[in-house]
C-alpha cells in the first residue's frame, strides 16, 4: 500500500496574501524553572508573516520550541534562544518573534516585629521580542501596598482637636486624665482613611543581564513605598503596620514620585513606566498616577 504524504495546507502559497504583524498562539500552559523553583506559566507565543504568499506560519514548531523552556533557567539568555528557535524554523516567513510569559512570583515574607512569617504572591508578566535584529526584555509586576490619605489624616486630627477643646474647655488637664482621654474613644473621635492599593511596573531589562531580577524590583518597590501589605502578624506587628501607615502618608501622587526616583537608580534597568492605583475607601472610584522614563 502506497504512503501518501500528509498535505501541509499551510505553506501553500496564495496570490495577493497580506503579510500580517503576528500570528501565533496565546494561553499555553507551560511549566517554567526560575531559582531552583518550578513555576506554573503560561506563554503566548508568535512571529510575524512578512512573506506575502504563504497562508500561514508553522504553529506547531512554535509549541514545540517552548520545551526548551522546561529545563532551562529562565532568563534572558534563554528566552533569546527561544526567541532564535522561533525564527529559524521560519526562515523566509519571518523576521520578528515574540513571547510573553505569565506567572506568580512567591516571597516568603516576614512581619514587621514578630518572628512569623507568611508567603505573598506577585504577578509577573515577562514580555520579550527580537525586532529589526534586536532583542528586548520587559518585566512586569504588580506589588500591593497600604496608602493612607495626608488629607483625611489632617481632617482627622482638626477633629481630636476640636474635640479636645470641648472636653477640656478651660484647663490642661494632668498628665493620667490625658493619657487615659487620649486612649478612649471619645478622645480619638476620627481617624485617617487608608485603602489596599497596587503598584503596576513595568522595566526594560538591559541586554547584557544574566538573570531576572524579580525578587530586587519587588524588593525595590517595596522598600520605596514603606507600607507593604502584610502575611501573618500579632498585634504587635499590626501596632507597627499602624505606625507605618501613620509616618508614610501619601497620595497616589506621592507614591508615583516615590518609585520614580527609587527606579531611576537601578542598574539593571533600561527604562521603565509605572502606574499607582489607590482603591479609594472615601469614593467608588479609585486614584491613579503614572509615569515613565527613558534613558
């Protein structure tokens, strides 16, 4: 019996074919090795059609590409070699590849005073590209963090003012009245309003890195907000997240500047765009501030 050959529709050529920018796969689910961990990924995936008459790209080289990726370390170093597998099982169809891989970075993270500790999870999203023969990675996080209001603290100290004032009308009181006034709830008539709120950044890597530095950029984040979201605690470490808060207040404006200037300080970075978002608990919208830069 005569073995016929598999027909490939998709390399049969068509007059008047439009290239097209990308054509690829998204959602691939895709195991992923980073500091001696195994991460649960998932990948999107193409190269651009440039070649005016073929109908299609080999998708199925693409998937099979990305194998690489469950032994190796994943760094820049790999993923250009991905990136490379990619365009020359495409030779003559393609000139630019691409990837983005999406998964959660795990940090066990310490309370503030106590000895517990709890693990936090951090979106991670890692974009690479070789275009016009240049390759280029980006790094994206998302960090929580704690915002308390400078002007619902001001308002809310006017109001324990006032309040002083009419619970003491003509005289200071001793020293034990006013330390048991301010301990009670009608000394301490209001308090500040804070919000759970979310640092979205964005870094170019520069080409030479050897590695990525995902635990140093939420590190960065963090230590330029001062009020990270917290795991396991006592009330201790809640006293002390509280004091933080207190010492740390700021607008979305304020946090935006914050991480500008720490950022524009890292090495290993090419550049950078950054979005702050506070979810506001005095409105049903949120606040939101961004930036970037460039070297």
């Amino acid at each position: 019996m005569t073995s016929l050959t598999l027909p490939d529709i998709a390399t049969q050529t068509q007059p008047h074919t439009l290239p097209l920018d990308w054509v690829g796969m998204q959602g691939i689910a895709l195991p992923l090795r980073h500091e001696g961990r195994v991460l649960c990924g998932q990948a999107d995936v193409g190269v651009n059609l440039e070649d005016g008459v073929s109908r299609g790209i080999h998708m199925s080289r693409l998937y099979l590409a990305l194998e690489a990726l469950e032994q190796a370390e994943l760094n820049p170093l790999s993923l250009r070699r991905l990136l490379a597998d990619f365009l020359s099982s495409h030779e003559r169809l393609s000139s630019a590849a691409y990837v983005s891989l999406r998964f959660d970075h795990v940090l066990k993270r310490p309370a503030l005073v106590s000895p517990l500790a709890g693990w936090k999870s951090y979106p991670v999203t890692l974009d690479s590209k070789i275009e016009y023969e240049m390759f280029h990675v980006e790094l994206s996080v998302v960090v929580p963090y704690s915002s308390t209001c400078p002007c619902s603290a001001a308002l809310a100290r006017q109001l324990i003012q006032q309040q002083f004032l009419i619970d003491f009308p003509t005289q200071m009181p001793d020293q034990a009245t006013l330390l048991e006034w301010l301990g009670s709830n009608q000394g301490i008539v209001a308090t500040p309003h804070s919000q759970r709120s979310q640092a979205h950044v964005r870094v170019q890597l520069r080409d030479n890195l050897a590695h990525l530095p995902i635990t140093e950029l939420i590190d960065t984040i963090e230590a330029a907000l001062g009020t990270a979201v917290q795991t396991a605690v006592k009330r201790a470490d809640e006293q002390a997240f509280a004091l933080a808060n207190g010492q740390n207040l700021m607008f979305c404006e304020d946090a935006a500047r914050r991480l500008h200037l720490s950022l524009r300080d890292v090495e290993w970075t090419a550049g950078f765009n950054l979005r702050v978002e506070h979810a506001e608990s005095l409105h049903a919208h949120d606040a939101v501030a961004a930036s970037q830069y460039r070297w």
